[in-house]
C-alpha cells in the first residue's frame, strides 16, 4: 500500500507539472499533492491487476480519479458549500489562493483528468479507453457525486433526514467515485463482464463502509488525529450514521459492509485479491 | 443555420432530461436550454460534413461542446468571479438557484459533456472518439478556457495589460473552445491530420475574432440590444481591443481575421465549406 502509494504521488506530480499560468498550476498542485491516502488511485491499480492486465494500463485513469477527488475537496470546502478552511492538515484551497481560483482550479482538475486518461493510457484498445471515460463522467455528475452532495446542502438543517436519504447522499457523495476507481481498473484491464460487475458491487460496499467509518471517526477523534476541523457534522447539525443508528450500531454495519465487499471477492485468485481484501480492511479499521 | 439551431437545441433537450435530484437538473436545464445561439455546436456539425462525416457522427460531440460553454458562463458569472446577474436577457444561474448549485451545475455539466461524448457517439471508431475527448478536455483546462479566466481575473485593474497578454487571455477565454468545436467535429468526421490542422487555424482565427467583436459590441450597443450587461469592460477597468486600438482599427483587424479564416478553407469542396463560410460571416458582422 505504502509502495502503491509512492508510486501514485510519482505520477501525480509529473502529470501536473509547474507551467504557465502559474497561479493555477500551484493552486492545482498545492490540493492535489497534498498528502491524501490515494486509497481511490490504489484501489483503480489493484482491480486492474485482478484482472490481468498491468499497473501502467490503469495509471493515468488512477491518477484521473485522484484529480475528480480532489476537485469535489476543493468545491466541498468553498464558503458558499461547507464552508471549511482546514483540510489534510492544510488550509483549504482558497484559503490559500483565493475563491475565484479555486473554483478554476477545480474545474482544471475536472477537465484534465478526462485528458489524461484520453491522452496517456497506452497499449489499452480504445474501446475499452471511451468505455471508461464514460464511467467516470457518470460516477462525477448530476447521477453521482454532485447528486451527492446537492442533496447534502439541501438536506442540512431539515429533521426529517431518514436513513435512506443519508444513504443516498453517502452512496453518491463517497461510494460512486470509489466504484468508478475500481470499475475503471476492471475495464481497463480487460475484466469481463462478469468481474466488472462483482469488482462494482465491492466498491459500492467498501464506498458505503469509507462513509460510515467517517461519521464515526467525525464524533469519536480529535481534529488533531485527524488532520481536518472534527465534530464538524454534529456543528452543521448534518445527519450521520451515529446520529441515526448510535455508535455502536454504526459500528456493526461497517463490519457488515466489510464482510459483503470481502465475499465478492471470492472467485478471483485469492493471492492476486489480497490487495484489494487489505484495502477493505484498511477503510474499515483506519483511524483517521 | 437556423434550422441547425432547431437540431441541435432538440438534442441538447433530450440530453439533459429533468430527473432526480430535480434542483440540480433543472439548474443545469436552466442555463443549458436559455436560448444561446449554438455557433460552437453549428460549427462542430458543419466541420464534421466538411470532411465527409454526417451529423449525427458529431451530434454528441456538438452537444458536449455547448454543455462546456454553459458551464464557463455559470461559473464566470459567479459573485467570486465577474459577480454578473444578467445573462442572455436572463438572471444568472445563481440568482435563480443560489451559489453552491450553481457551482455545482457547472461541475455536473463539465462532467455530463464526457459522459455524453463517450456514451451516445455512436458509429465512429472508438480512437477517434479518444482523440476527441483529449481535444475537448485540453481546450478547457489549465491550457485552455481555465487559463484565460486565471489571467483575466488577475489582470482586472492593472494598467500594464498588453496586446500580446490581451491576446492571450482571448485566445483562451474563448478561441479554444470554438477551436474545439471545429477539432471535435473533423476528427470525428475522419478528416486527414492536413485538414485537421487547416480546421484548426480557421477556428483560431474566427475564436479571436468572436472576441474582437464581442469587445466592440460591449462599448456600441446598449444592454437591451445585447441582452446582457453592456459597458461592463469599462466599469470593470477590463482592457479590451478598443481601449487598446480604438474601434476603427479594432474593426479592421476584426477584417483581416475573418479573411484569414476563409483562406483556411479555400483548398475544402466550395458548397461544402459554405456554412463555415457563412459562421465566420455572423460571427464578423453579428449584432449582439
């Protein structure tokens, strides 16, 4: 994960390069090389390893799903969203470069991301190279992460949120862009049907269970061990897991989930699966 | 170009169909279907015929090309950027429905353009298609539409804005995406790399030429006419072509581009390259 993880910053860092005009490309660099876990570009590389093709095949659309994650950061945290100004430890992205910047800088990523994976996926058949493209376009609009989070800004405030309301805005919010890192490593390794199905069905729950984690890590940890403001939803008096279920129940539905994500993975070769059965593992027992 | 207009703003109708979360789509519906007069989709159709593809080829592709114009108007016109709140006889998109949904609309929009290119062009070879979402992304991004935004935000104010800085922050703000229009529309045609490359310097020019008389048109004609804020360079110290030449040679460079441009298509069957002809034409003597 550790190696997975160096290997990604790598090729962050040489796909947005220090160019003219420089104000952008600083403010692009300064979230995107911020020192997130790059869970989402891992889980992209590892799905296409399961299914037999390489990590260079997966990497720019790794790196691609990195970028989207990091452009939804930076619009989440602008005053007129979530309003947040402390981030992985940092001062959100207009803190630093100002508001109108970094709505620039987000739409940048959105679009560069679509480059990079049509520009520097190679030795992959085109088919499968649009085919992708068309995932991920869908795991970010108004049918996926932006559903998510509309509905999140409509939502606060209101008593009458219900567990699949908080469901639907989890499932679109966080759980669509981890199923498109892992659809698109499956499509672009040459998954089958078949695999591309049992790999989505994975993410959707390991993207459900990263949520949960956060609403309990939110009420249980200090801002401190986690790198960004806690207790925030309880502040913006947003509706969470805990809130709905108690911690403890909260917790049991994240081993539940865990458990339905692990058994999706049983057909496939067991050894080529351990990354992806660890990376499970990892969103469920981490601690920030 | 009439009838063009009637095709394509049905197209863009059946794409971006109301669904939920309502709020979000009818955002997007808002400002995609607010009557604008579909010159880069016309363009994108008329240099896919050019080169002996059909329409339908470049229907997707004309589509996504306004659904990224859109967006950079949702986004320009925000209180963090140019603060506008007319738009196209209109109030602006976050007048309507507020600053995170219109930020976010931008967002489902930049996305659904991928999307839509990817999954509804059907009928082309799938290299091509690649090729044409890199052209797409790039022309917006950090190099593109993104780069001349940063660079006129930051210049607002300043008094040492040069032609040379001027023309830089046009040929982004506004030439590449004409440029990608055009690009899109050829590959997607399967033109050769030569007419590729001859589309592109057309597009080029008459990019810049939009802008020269978009410049010109902001300090003649009164806000009804154009159906948007007039005189708002001015009021915002923007450096424009008339400040800088004075409108007589402002409209005599405007000549020499729309010239130039039709040189680019003197070598192309003569009724085909008519419609591109007379695009130049509007966008040279066009009104509002």
């Amino acid at each position: 994960m550790r190696q997975k993880a160096a290997s990604i910053n790598q090729a962050l860092e040489a796909a947005v390069s220090v160019r003219e005009p420089a104000k952008i490309h600083e403010s692009m660099r300064y979230s995107l090389l911020a020192g997130g876990k790059r869970v989402r570009p891992a889980l992209c590389l590892a799905a296409c390893e399961l299914v037999g093709g390489n990590e260079s095949m997966a990497m720019p659309a790794a790196c691609a799903v990195e970028m989207i994650h990091t452009m939804s950061l930076i619009h989440d945290d602008l005053p007129c969203m979530d309003n947040d100004d402390l981030r992985r430890g940092k001062p959100t992205n207009h803190i630093v470069f100002g508001e109108n910047v970094a709505v620039l800088a987000g739409d940048a990523l959105l679009a560069f991301a679509f480059e990079h994976i049509a520009v520097s996926t190679l030795n992959v058949p085109p088919a499968r190279v649009v085919r992708a493209i068309g995932e991920l376009a869908k795991a970010i609009g108004a049918e996926g992460l932006v559903a998510g989070q509309v509905v999140d800004i409509c939502s606060e405030g209101l008593s009458e949120v219900d567990l699949e309301k908080l469901e639907f805005i989890h499932v679109h919010k966080t759980a669509k862009l981890l199923e498109g890192a892992v659809v698109l490593g499956a499509i672009l390794g040459g998954g089958t049907d078949e695999e591309v199905e049992k790999l989505r069905k994975y993410a959707r729950d390991i993207g459900l269970l990263f949520q949960v984690v956060d609403d309990i890590l939110d009420v249980t940890k200090s801002s401190q061990e986690l790198g960004k403001t806690a207790g925030k939803d309880l502040v913006a008096d947003k509706v969470t897991y805990p809130k709905l279920l108690g911690i403890e129940k909260s917790r049991e539905f994240a081993q539940k989930l865990n458990k339905e994500a692990q058994e999706q993975l049983a057909g496939f070769d067991h050894e080529k699966a351990a990354p992806l059965i660890a990376l499970a593992n990892y969103i469920a027992y981490r601690q920030n």
